[in-house]
C-alpha cells in the first residue's frame, strides 16, 4: 500500500466530535475516507514513533485510533481488522481514556517539578493571581511568559469551568517552569 496520503491525524482534528458521531453522521465526512480505506495503518505508528513497549497504548488501540482520526467508520475498521463494531468501540474508549490519563499525568508531573508552584485557592479573585504568581516567581528569579491580562486568560481557559468570570471556584494549582511557561491544573485540594 502507498503510505504517502496518510498522515498521522488529519490537520483539521476532528477526534472529540468524531466519538460523538453516529456512522450515519460519520459518512458524512467522506473526504478522508477514502484515503483511509488505503491507509498503511503500520506506516502511520512507525512515522508517529509508536512503540508499544513504552507507549499507554496497545498496538490495537493505536491503529484505531489512526484511522478514526482519519474518518474511518467503526463499522469499516471492524471488517478491517476481523472484529465486531462493538469491540473496535471499546478499543476507541478505552485508547481515549489511556490518551487522558497520560495527559492529565504529564500535567501532574510538570505541576510537582515546576521551580514555582503557587496555590490559588477557591474564591479568590481571578485579577489577584498575577500579582500571586509573579511575587512567587520573583522570590526564585523566574520570569513569567506572560502580561497580567494575558496570564488571566491563560489561567481561565486552562481553568476550565473552575473559572467563572473573575471567580475562581475549586483551588488551582498554578506552576511556572524555568522558562517562564505556565500550566495550570485543579488542585483537587
């Protein structure tokens, strides 16, 4: 098979709608498919660098997930791979969940070794964390990525729901690395 017209993820990423969608809905969004249906599923996890050795997924759930992403129907990658509908759907979720998971580690890993590590607790004002943040990394010469008005942003959007309007409502966790990025996680108290 010619690999060259699959690519690993598709540049407009469809992934959270794509779990969403029925396979009626899903017939829809044909332009990928075709390619899909040609895709060398082994080709796209080596050019990813997939291993499942040191990788949260298994090998099944890698070529699911590639070929969702490029618009595959889970009905056709069931006939594909020799298995039923109802298993590649599972093999979806729990690759997705997998995906999650590791995600929200990193998260945690990045929170625990940031050189700066300020708690903002539930009630706080969203226009009082600058000035928390930068007083904190002052005190360890760290210079943050980021304006007052930008850092607020920032803050609510990786925030999520926690954040409403200028109230914080669950204690965050806000880290700055050396290099003055900022991640932002619920600290979950």
């Amino acid at each position: 098979m010619d690999s060259r017209n699959c690519s690993f993820f598709p540049a407009a990423r469809e992934s959270s709608r794509m779990t969403d969608r029925t396979d009626t809905e899903t017939d829809q969004v044909s332009t990928d498919t075709a390619d899909a249906d040609q895709c060398d599923v082994e080709a796209v996890l080596e050019r990813a660098g997939f291993d499942s050795e040191t990788n949260v997924l298994t090998r099944r759930q890698a070529e699911v997930l590639a070929l969702r992403e490029r618009g595959m129907r889970q009905r056709d990658i069931a006939d594909r791979l020799g298995t039923s509908r109802a298993n590649v759907s599972n093999v979806e979720a729990s690759a997705r969940e997998n995906v999650s998971r590791a995600t929200e580690t990193i998260a945690f890993a990045e929170a625990v070794a940031s050189p700066v590590r300020v708690a903002i607790p539930a009630g706080t004002d969203l226009f009082d964390v600058p000035t928390l943040v930068y007083d904190a990394c002052d005190d360890v010469d760290v210079k943050v990525q980021y304006t007052a008005p930008e850092l607020m942003t920032h803050i609510s959007e990786a925030a999520g729901d926690a954040v409403e309007g200028r109230a914080v409502h669950e204690q965050l966790l806000v880290g700055v690395a050396d290099d003055g990025t900022v991640r932002v996680r619920r600290s979950g108290e």
